[in-house]
C-alpha cells in the first residue's frame, strides 16, 4: 500500500475538477451591443437637447464682425486663455448656444477704446462695440464650470435686447484684474459721451 503525500493529493484532487465554461460569447457580444446602442441613444438625445436650445434663442441677431481699422486707435489690453461660454446676464446655468457662443475654445481678445474684439480659432469670432459693454468682474462660475473663486473673467454685454454674460480664462490670471479695470472704466467713459 502506497501513500499519497499531501501535495501529490492536491494535485490530483485540481487535475479531476473541471472549470465551468468561462465565457459565453452571445450573451457578452448582446450586452456590448446594447451598452454601444445605449450611449449612441444618451449622445443622440444631448445633440437633440443642443439643438433645441439653439432653435429656442434664434432671435438672437447675428453677431457683429470686426470692423476695418479696429485696431488703429492703440490697442488697451491684450489676452490669451479659453473662452468658457456665453449665458444670458445674471443666470449662470444659462447658456446662450445660438451663433456658436455656446462653443468653448480657444480665444485671443483685443480691446481697444472702439470695442472687444473675441477671436476664437476653431469657433465664430465676434466684436463687442464699446457702446454695447456694460461691465466686466471677476466671478467663479458660469455655464456650469466652476473654477476658483476670481478664476473667471465675466464681460456682460448687450446684443440686441438681450444682455449677456461671456466667460474668458486667461493664461495667466493675474491679467484679470486689469481687464476688469479697462472695461469698467471704458464703459464709464462710455455712458458719460452717451449722456
């Protein structure tokens, strides 16, 4: 009579067992598809819901270009950073996807005594007259990103009769600041011609 030493057992005792079949590939190859068909729903809902808001504010005009000559009376300030969004005046959460505004990108701004001039690579660049801005703070939060307290430069300006909120981050957020002081003063200055 022979004994089995214990390891020689365990092997044996794993050699006998048999692993139940790991992968059934019809149920795994119908969940995928299902999950892939479910994510095209929720993107084609998003794109229908983006749409709908556009067709909401096509009241909007359209927005003003970059006149000839802008840039002759002396350039103010100058700035490089991302354009977050536009959103009706006051409401935050609001915003405004009509002429691309809703679009983040890319933005170099201009201002000089005749106006803001937006120009975004990738999206639709606009003009703001100087007659049509009407302040300019530092904020944290708008179109639903939210970044650190004074990290946002909020312009409001007017288009049409609707007022609006434009969000801008600067490459370097300490030119914030400044910008606020020029464009509050510029609409000062302004409103005080306008009288």
């Amino acid at each position: 009579m022979t004994t089995l030493t214990p390891s020689y057992q365990l092997y044996q005792l794993a050699a006998e067992q048999k692993s139940a079949e790991v992968t059934d590939w019809s149920a795994r190859i119908s969940w995928v598809v299902g999950l892939l068909v479910f994510v095209a729903f929720v993107y084609w809902l998003m794109r229908q819901g983006w749409k709908w808001r556009a067709s909401l504010q096509s009241g909007l005009p359209e927005l003003p270009t970059t006149p000839e000559g802008f840039a002759d009376g002396g350039t103010t300030l100058t700035l490089t950073g991302r354009y977050h969004a536009s959103t009706i005046a006051g409401q935050w959460l609001e915003r405004i996807v009509a002429h691309g505004l809703g679009t983040r990108s890319r933005v170099e701004l201009t201002l000089t005594e005749r106006g803001l001039d937006v120009v975004r690579p990738g999206a639709a660049d606009f003009f703001v007259p100087a007659a049509a801005l009407r302040e300019a703070r530092l904020d944290k939060a708008l179109a639903g990103k939210v970044l650190p307290e004074g990290g946002l430069l909020v312009i409001t300006w007017a288009h049409g009769d609707q007022l609006i909120d434009s969000g801008f981050r600067s490459d370097h957020a300490a030119e914030h600041q400044a910008w606020v002081d020029a464009v509050n003063h510029l609409t000062s200055t302004t409103e005080g011609t306008a009288r």
